[in-house]
C-alpha cells in the first residue's frame, strides 16, 4: 500500500532541488507562502542565494522554532549540494559555521517525502525530530514519521528510534521499546458509519480494524 500521492516518491525524491513545492503552498504556510525562495542549482545567481541561505541558516538555527524558516534552510542546503557537487564544497562556498555535518542533515530534510514535510510546515513535526527521521531510510521513515505525528513524540524519543532502526531494529520493535504501537490510529466517525463499522464487524466476527484495513486497501489500490 502506498502512502505517498502520485508523483511524490514514497521515501525518498531527489527532484526538483528547492523548489518551495510545501513552502509556497499557501494552503499550509498561510501568507508566507509569497515569500517562499526558489533556489536552482543550475542558475548561478540563485546558487549564489542559496549560500548566503546556508550560511545565514547555519548561524541562526539554535532556538529557533520557526518551521518555515528551517524548511527554507534545507531547501537553500539541498540546492548548495547539487550545484556544488558534493557536501565538503557546498560547505567551503556557504562558509561560516555552514558545515559538512550541517549541511548534510538538513539536505536531507529537504529529500524528505513531500507528505512528511508537510507536516514539518504544519507543526506537527519539529524540524529538528525531521532530520532524525530523514536519517531512516525506506518505509521506515513514514512508520517514524506518522508515529511522531499521532504520539507527540519528543525530539529525544525520535532520535532514540532512529538510532534503534538504524543498529537493526525493526521500525515495530524500536517504537514498541517507547511505548508506540505502530499502525495504531484513533480515529472519529460520522455515528452513522461507526454503527454500521460495529455491527459488520459484529456479524462477521472481526475486530472493525480488519473491516477499515479492507476498504482502505481498495481505495489506495
């Protein structure tokens, strides 16, 4: 079953490079949505933006809690690598404190599934707990990510599973030693569907997650 939309790779995308795609949404960012910076990695005047972006970024991130700002930052990183080529040189053009570590974590922020980063935008998700789950790859990401979504958890708590998967862990086991059954939603009906979920469930003898596993596999199918 895929999570992602058409079109959005489902745990990793490579392109287009800081195109503001969530952050020019002004269905999520509101207002700011006009201020959302492209930046093209073939286009020397806009590598040149993306630099200072980095350089300012990697000076001003400490604190901060503005998830737009932060979405910015990594795109202006994501595009810094792609132009330059690699991350030691993105980090010599950004200069600064902008460095290879730096710079390699929030790029891959940016390389994250458009549906995760909208959630960043939206709040749901730090953007610091967003570079932990941009560490995991494939699926797994999504399993970190919505958990992160539907359980609050800290920035301590992601960096903990992440950690967890990545030494070998399943994304099921490394949620389950915090706590987080994976795949666990709480959801609210219309009362008119929650009587007739019940009662179907009822008459075939199933628990009514069986009913809505069916029917959402055929509407993604």
């Amino acid at each position: 079953m895929t999570t992602e939309r058409p079109g959005d790779p489902r745990s990793d995308r490579e392109s287009p490079v800081g195109k503001p795609v969530v952050r020019g949404d002004a269905a999520i960012t509101g207002e700011r949505a006009r201020e959302a910076v492209q930046f093209d990695p073939d286009d020397p005047e806009s590598l040149a933006t993306a630099a200072e972006t980095v350089r300012r970024f990697a000076e001003n991130t400490a604190g901060s809690e503005d998830n737009i700002y932060m979405l910015r930052g990594a795109a202006a990183c994501a595009a810094l690598v792609r132009g330059e080529g690699s991350y030691k040189a993105a980090a010599e053009r950004a200069g600064g404190e902008a460095s290879v570590a730096f710079i390699r974590k929030w790029a891959r922020v940016h390389d994250l599934p458009q549906s995760v980063r909208r959630h960043v935008a939206m709040g749901h998700i730090a953007p610091t707990a967003a570079k932990h789950i941009a560490r995991v790859a494939g699926d797994a990401r999504f399993q970190l990510a919505w958990a992160t979504v539907d359980n609050d958890l800290t920035v301590r708590e992601v960096r903990a599973i992440a950690s967890a998967i990545n030494d070998g862990a399943t994304p099921e086991e490394a949620l389950a030693a915090h706590g987080v059954t994976a795949g666990e939603l709480t959801v609210r009906l219309p009362i008119e569907s929650y009587r007739e979920l019940r009662r179907e469930a009822a008459f075939e003898g199933v628990l009514p997650g069986e009913i809505v596993d069916r029917a959402l596999t055929e509407y993604f199918e």
